[in-house]
C-alpha cells in the first residue's frame, strides 16, 4: 500500500516538476512580452501603481537619455502621488520590436508622450528599450532606457532601430 501511495506521489510530483519547467516558444514569449509592455505603458499612463509593480522587477532602474536615473519605487512614488498627468503614453503603432533570448527579452518602440507636470504641458517622442527577465513568477521589467526627446523630423519616421 505505502509503496503504491509512494509512486503515485513520485509520478505526480515529477509531472509538476516538468510542467513548472516547460518552455513557451520563442514566439509565445515575444508576443507574452509584448503585451505585458504595453499593459505597462497602459498603467503608467493610468498612474496605475498597483499593475506598475506587477510587472517592475524588484532591482528595477530606467536610464533617461539625460542621464537621470530612477529605481521602482521612484516610479511606483510617482504614479501614487499622481505627478503627471498623462494624456498620452502610447507606443507608436508599428514601432515596436520584441527579441528575444532565453530568459531575457528587449522591447524597442517609439512612445509618444503628452502630459502635464507641475502645471506645464509638454509633448515628445522619444525611443525606448525595455529589458525584461523570466522569474518564476513570470517575466518582469528589469531595465529600461528612454532616449532623449526626439527631433519632429525623426519622430515621425517609424522605422524600429
């Protein structure tokens, strides 16, 4: 009896054991990616703290072109106190880029940003990539650069770099 209870706990446990290390496809996980990046711009739009640090890695850090650095909880302060005002934080239809390798993936895309901060409208484009790793909880933001603002002429080219 214990040796039947044995092996049927054996065979479930290995069953879990590969279905927790099972693979999606490269392509599933780009278009997983994909989407979680613009369920990201969706809640930084929204200030949506609570989707933010879903997905925000805990060792978060965005690079600004400028050379300004923010960790998580610089963004997740910010989207709670409800800094800017976003009216647009869209990426521009047919810019973004998903690769990736293994456990690691980058978004590229041009985002188009209208906001008001501290009072003052403002507008720009700007290129972003955005680095993404597998955990065990799923994939999560880990990285992020942001260009400088760019000029009208390159922000109406939609060509992904």
């Amino acid at each position: 009896m214990h040796a039947r209870l044995f092996s049927a706990l054996f065979a479930a446990s290995t069953a879990l054991a590969a279905a927790g290390t099972a693979r999606s496809s490269p392509e599933d996980d780009r278009q997983t990616v994909a989407a979680i990046d613009i369920e990201y711009q969706e809640a930084v739009k929204r200030n949506d703290a609570d989707t933010m640090a879903r997905i925000l890695h805990e060792n978060f850090v965005l690079v600004l072109g400028n050379g300004t650095v923010y960790k998580r909880e610089d963004l997740l302060d910010s989207a709670r106190k409800k800094h800017i005002d976003y009216e647009k934080q869209d990426e521009d239809p047919g810019t973004q880029t998903v690769r990736v390798w293994g456990d690691t993936a980058v978004v590229t895309a041009r985002l188009w940003l209208k906001y008001t901060s501290e009072g003052k409208a403002s507008e720009r484009r700007l290129w972003f990539s955005d680095t993404y790793v597998r955990t065990a909880d799923g994939w999560r933001y880990v990285f992020g650069q942001a260009s400088l603002s760019l000029p009208n002429e390159a922000a109406k080219s939609a060509q992904s770099p």
